[in-house]
C-alpha cells in the first residue's frame, strides 16, 4: 500500500513537471517586461526618456509582462491539463483536452451556483475569484490538479471503451471527453459545497505556517530540502507557492493567494513598493545556498579528491557546481553526495533550512520561477532595486554560507573519509561507459552470438537492460534530473549497469524506480523510449537472459581458501554427533556446530546476508570468496516459528566478521524442549577440496574454527 | 523438458532439511532440476542456498522443470520425491 501510495504520487509529481516548465520562460517574459515598466525602476535608472508609456519599447516590454502574467494567471488551467497528460497511460492528447473541457465544466458549474445562491456577495470574503472569464470559486493550481488527477482516473478507465454498434462513433476515446463533461459537472456542484470547508482548513494551515514566525520558515526550507531525494518536494512546496496555505494578499484590488502568486502579481503591478516577506520567505532561502553554499561544498569535495583523480572529479564538480549556480537546479550536485554520505546531505538541509529563515529574517523579498539560481535573482532581485527586495543580503549571507560550506563539508569528508567523487578506493572508480565495457558486462563475446555488440545505441541498451529488459517496464518518464519508471518486477533492476550507463543514483521504492541523471535527462530518455520503439529492444530481453547465469558461474572457477571464525561462543561439536540425520550426514554440506553458551549468533567472516528464513532461526551467508554459509540454530527449532529469535540483519546487507546476527532465548527454546546445538554448513561443499573443522573443545566466538580449501 | 507442478504440503516449506535433501536427490540426476516460483523466481534445485532464497512455503506451488539426461524417468523420480518429502 504504501508503495503504491509513493507510485502514484511519483507520478503526480512529475506530471507538474510540464506546465513547471513553462515557468522560467513565462517568469523572465514577466520579470524583464515588469522590471522596464516600473516607473520607479526607469527614474532609478534615469530611463525614463527611453521608455515611456505610449513609446514603442514600453508597449513591447508591457506585451512581455502582461503574457508573462497570463501564464501565471492560468496556471490552474495548465495544471488541469498537464497532470492529465502526466498521467494518462496512453492517447495522451485527448487527456489533455479533455483536462481542458473538465476545468471549464466545473468552474462553469461552480459559477452557476454561485448564482443561483445570491451571487458573490452572499459569499464569504475572498473566496471567489474570476478564472476565465468565469466566476468562480477561488481554487487556486490545486482545482487544476483535482480536475487533472480526476481526468486522467477516468480517461485510463474509459479510453478503450466499446459502445454499442449504433454509437460506436462516440466509443473509445472519443468518450473520454464526454465522460469527463459528465463527471465534472457533478464535481462542480458538489465542490461548491465541500470547497469553503477546504478553504477554511487550508487557511487554518497557512495561518499556523505564517504565525510560526521564523522557526516555521526554518522548518518549511528544511523539509523541503529533505523530500528531494524522495521526489516529492514538488507535492510539498506548490501548495505553499501557489495556494492560501502560502499566504493570501490583495493586490491593486485583486485577491491573490499563494506565495508565488503574490510575488508575481506584485511583479506586475507598477504600485509595489517591498515585496512582501511573508510570500518570499517560501523562495528566497534557495539563493544563498544554491548559488553560493553548493559550489563550497563543490570546491571541498574538488581539494579533497585523490591527486591523480583531481581533474576527472573535477569536470563533474564544476559543471554540476554551475549548473547549481546558474539556473538553481541543485539535484546533480546533491546526488554527488546525497548516496555516498547520507549524513552530509543532513547537514546540507539543516543548512538550507536556515538559509530560508535567514532570508525572511533579514527582510529579503526576492522570488523566483522555479529555482534560485543566478538568472533568477538577476531578474526578480537585482533588477528589481535593492529598496524593494534587499537583494544584498543574498551575496552577503551567501558567502559566509560559502564558507560555512567549504569548511562542513571538508571537515566530513575527511575525518569521516567519506567517499565522495575522486576519493573511491581504487577499482571502483566511475567510469564512462564504453562499448568494451558494456560487452563485457552484457558478457556477450565476439562472437556475436547476440546483437548487443551492433546495438545502434548503447546506452539505452544498457539503461533499457539495467531496469530489466522492455518487457519489465510498464511506464517511462521523467523530471529535471530523474528519469522515473514503474518497473513489474523491481528484483530485475540492476542498480550497478544502470549507474554505469551514467547515472549517480538510483532510489527504489516498490515498483517506482528513479534514476538520477542530471539535466540531460530529457535527452537519455527521448532516446531510451525511441530505442524501446526499435526491434533491437526486443531481443536485448534475451542477452539478458543469457548472460544472467554467467556471473553465477565466474565464482566457481576462481574459489579460494577460506578460514571462518567460530559464529558463537561454546564448545565445538563435530557434524557426526548433531542428533539429527539431515545434519549429521552431511545432506546440507560439511561443516562444524557449536553448542552455545550464549545466545548470540555472529558473522564468521565478512560476508552478504543471502537469505534469512522468516522464523530467524536460520541464516544464509555468502562470503566474497564465495563459500555458502548456513548457520541454523538449534534442531528442529523452524517449528518455534520465530518466537525467542531476533535477527539483527536483513537479507542483501554486508556484514563484517564478529558482526551479531541473531540473537536468541537460551533457556525459553531449551523449556520449548529443543536443543541449541547450531551447525555452521558450507553449502558447496563439493566446490571445494575440503572442509575442516581446526578447533574442538570450548571456543570463544570470532576464534578461527572451520578451514575450507579450494 | 519435462515439467510438471507440486503444491507443498511440508508444513514448513522448502526449509533447510527438506532443501539439503532435495539438492542431494537433485545431484545424483544426469538432468538440470530448475524450481520456479509462481512470481517467477527460479532456482536450480542442486544449489541449496539459492532454493532457501526462494522461501519457499507450505501451500505455496512450484514449477518443477527437468531438462537434458534422461527427462521422462528423472522427472518421475522428482515427482514421486516431491510427493513423499515435500
């Protein structure tokens, strides 16, 4: 369930990523056409003889800024659309007009209530507004994305529909629309009632957001930072940019609600004196930290690269550094770090978090399209006078963060040797992919017995192969830097060739997968789905299938000599004297038990947890060497069914020799009438020469006890 | 190939003993004995960690696959094991 909940909302997620799109675009048209407009900003500049109201330049800059507006004023609009597209499986287009139609239908409906129950006096204050044109219900983006979510439910319902031989003609997807039209009148008149209730509740919440003063500010940048990695930031900040949990203010007689939305319309109007902190404190907290805090810990994590892999790391740190810096898309920086050192990216929130706070402490009222980058505050901060945004703040915060940043972000590195680029242990170095390597990991040889090695596209090939062949995916798309999948069986997703095809992460969640790229995401995927388009994807299935067993077999061929530690504390008993046959006879494989005097089990060498049966009586390990471990403890004691165990590893993880792996109730399972003895079994045993026990007596765990020769 | 499928009766499943017995049966076979899950998940039947990944449990069906060497007879053999032990 909860997977399925974080599907979906991955999904609604980077369905905003269309009309989100638009924003830079449509806020630079606003944020360049306001700027040369303002009357104050053109007597500050000494403009005014250049451009003046009636002048060829003023009419343009005010077409730029009234069509900037118009994005922004339509917003709700393009949601309805654009998450419809985002979600409809299929015959997206006519999701898309059908999100349309739906949003006209429901606010029309919604009109006709309001008129029919006195008009919009008789409604409460600020809770209507004119959308199109139309009456309406002041809704803000989130009546777009119920009218997209609800849309694309019926459109992937109905788009197949048949209807019966006389109207087949409005069968199919020709219904959707018809459908919706339906539906949507139903929603608007039923939204006339539940809406106000939702209005007060969402106010209520923005009230407790706002009145939390800077704390809450601090709170908001700091989970906002920490839903990146999940992909759900989007979910969670929108409704504070774009609805009246992010504040509501009337401008030049307009109410306008959301933080962005308030920013914006005091960017259009020519009567603005400050903009309001208390819309900015949601965007502002960004620039410090992306255009100044981001690149400091870019320059640490570049000083404390390896020498000879200074340069390579650094290629990646400055381009990602950059694209921080410029256009505020912080992800392929983040991602550099976010896996490998979990704990920075903590810090790195706790940061952000006071970026934000400080921002709205210092009275900063800058706002931005999307992101905090560099064009961004140019445009709405700079541009805009220091006496309506104090925009200096930003620099001057910003390089102490700078610094902060610099010196944090060494100082873990390096006391805590965290691996970051440049500084991996030698043999794991991320490299490029090459077609030699792809050949070599597909382990199709040159021969040609499969056509990977004439795959026109190589990295598809190995992405497409990475999320377990075509006929695994049920659903590609992507965002600024992810490319997002639902996969049907997420065990075939193969992190390690997907992150040699480039990409620095890959986040798992149920059948969603996201596969961290970077800004040339787009890219990788247009190619990734017209390479699913070609025939070549078709047989790729097989190479995977073919080579599959063949990492299985490499180990064989390469055994070596192993010693395990004794896995408990006791006295040795050899295999023959176990009081049960399976064991005794060596059915399983040889090995040696211990009968316990504690209880405790331990990991005998380092190793991979490979299965932990689901009562917690029995473990399977597999060392790097590749001796199969089975250590069972007791006789029969399946039967307890996991009473009296506790297992303190889960199956896939890496433990290291001496590690606790289960611990258990001595004397319960003795009174359940069960003996302790625990068998240690290398299960391929006929892998090996041989398989000796070297101690016998009482034994200490972590002793060296069993010897297995290759 | 021959196939046939088994429903587990063993109370415990595929466990450790019963597995260690079936790898054993399993080896003595000139054929290659693959245990499939009904979520697709396979394992050969004479690798007995991979079979006790597949936690395989009472109730639960498996495909049962027997391929090269003798097939008809080995796969009878298989049955007839599965029937007794599992």
């Amino acid at each position: 369930m909860k997977d399925k909940i974080f599907g979906v909302l991955q999904r609604v997620g980077r369905s905003f990523m269309l009309p989100i799109a638009l924003l830079p675009v449509a806020g630079l048209l606003l944020g360049v056409g306001s700027s040369f407009t303002n009357q104050t900003m053109l007597e500050a500049y000494g403009l005014t003889g250049v451009i003046y109201e009636g002048g060829v330049l003023y009419t343009v800059l005010d077409i730029m800024n009234q069509c900037g507006s118009a994005v922004f004023n339509n917003l709700a609009l393009l949601f309805a659309m654009g998450v419809a597209i985002g979600m409809a499986k299929k015959e997206k287009e006519v999701a898309a007009l059908s999100g349309a139609i739906a949003y006209l239908v429901m606010n029309t409906a919604i009109s006709a209530m309001i008129t029919a129950r006195g008009g919009v006096e008789a409604m409460a204050a600020n809770t209507t507004t004119s959308t199109l044109g139309i009456t309406t219900l002041q809704m803000g983006v989130f009546g777009g994305i119920i009218v997209g979510l609800g849309v694309a439910a019926l459109h992937n319902r109905f788009y197949k529909t048949q209807l019966p031989q006389v109207l087949s003609f409005f069968g199919g997807t020709r219904f959707v629309p018809i459908v919706c039209t339906t539906v949507f009148l139903v929603v608007g008149i039923a939204m006339f009632f539940i809406w106000p209730v939702v209005q007060t509740g969402i106010a209520a919440l923005g009230n407790l957001v706002l009145r939390s003063g800077y704390a809450g500010t601090w709170i908001y940048g700091l989970l906002e930072r920490a839903l990146i990695p999940f992909g759900l930031h989007h979910v969670f900040y929108m409704p504070f940019w774009q609805t009246a949990m992010g504040g509501t203010a009337v401008i030049d007689g307009v109410t306008i609600q959301g933080a962005q939305n308030i920013f914006f319309a005091e960017l259009a109007s020519k009567s603005t004196q400050v903009f309001s902190v208390e819309a900015t404190r949601f965007m502002a907290g960004k620039f410090p930290f992306m255009i100044f805090g981001l690149p400091g810990a870019a320059l640490a994590m570049y000083k404390t690269a390896k020498p000879e892999k200074r340069k390579a790391a650094g290629g990646l740190l400055i381009s990602a550094a950059l694209t921080a810096m410029l256009t505020g898309i912080t992800e392929p920086l983040e991602f550099t770090f976010l896996f490998v050192a979990p704990l920075m990216y903590a810090v790195h929130c706790v940061y952000a978090g006071l970026a934000y706070m400080l921002m709205h402490i210092f009275n900063v009222g800058v706002g931005m399209t999307f992101s905090g980058g560099i064009i961004d505050l140019t445009l709405f901060g700079i541009l805009q006078g220091n006496a309506k945004t104090h925009w200096i703040w930003i620099p001057i915060v910003g390089l102490v963060y700078f610094v902060v940043y610099y010196f944090t972000f060494y100082l873990m590195i390096t006391k805590m040797n965290l691996k970051t680029p440049g500084r991996e242990d030698e043999g794991e170095e991320t490299k490029l992919f090459t077609r030699s390597d792809f050949k070599a990991k597909t382990g199709v040889g040159p021969d040609g017995s499969a056509p990977a090695g004439s795959v026109s596209d190589p990295v598809s090939a190995m992405i497409l192969q990475g999320l377990g062949g075509k006929a695994n995916l049920s659903d590609v798309d992507c965002c600024a830097t992810r490319l997002r999948v639902t996969v049907i069986d997420a065990d075939k997703v193969v992190d390690a060739l997907l992150k040699q095809s480039g990409a620095s992460g890959v986040i798992h969640k149920g059948n969603g997968v996201q596969v961290v790229y970077g800004p040339q995401v787009a890219v990788i995927k247009s190619n990734l789905v017209d390479f699913m388009d070609s025939p070549e994807s078709d047989n790729l299935g097989s190479v995977t299938a073919a080579a599959a067993p063949a990492p299985a077999k490499a180990p064989a061929e390469a055994r070596q000599d192993a010693v395990m530690s004794a896995h408990m504390s006791g006295t040795v008993v050899p295999m023959d004297q176990v009081q049960d046959e399976a064991f005794s006879t060596c059915v399983l494989g040889e090995g040696v038990a211990i009968e316990p005097s504690e209880g405790k089990l331990f990991a005998p060498a380092d190793a991979e947890v490979d299965n932990l049966f689901d009562t917690h009586h029995a473990i399977g390990l597999v060392t790097p060497e590749g001796v199969e471990l089975l250590l069972h403890i007791g006789i029969n004691t399946v039967e307890l069914k996991g009473q009296h165990f506790t297992a303190h590893v889960e199956v896939g993880e890496k433990v290291k020799k001496g590690d606790l792996l289960i611990s258990f109730d001595m004397e319960a399972i003795k009174a359940a009438g069960y003996l302790l003895t625990t068998p240690m079994i290398v299960c391929n045993t006929d892998d090996y020469q041989s398989v000796t026990p070297k101690a016998e007596g009482a034994i200490k765990a972590g002793t060296p006890l069993l010897e297995v020769k290759a | 190939m021959k196939q046939f499928t088994y429903t587990i009766t063993d109370p415990v499943g595929i466990h450790a003993r019963p597995a260690g017995i079936l790898a054993k049966q399993a080896k003595g076979l000139d054929s290659t004995v693959t245990i499939a899950k009904a979520d697709g998940r396979s394992a050969a039947a004479t690798k007995l960690m991979a079979m006790m990944g597949l936690g395989i449990k009472c109730g639960e069906t498996v495909t049962v696959t027997v391929e090269g060497g003798n097939e008809e007879a080995n796969a009878a053999a298989m049955e007839q094991f599965f029937k007794e032990n599992l």
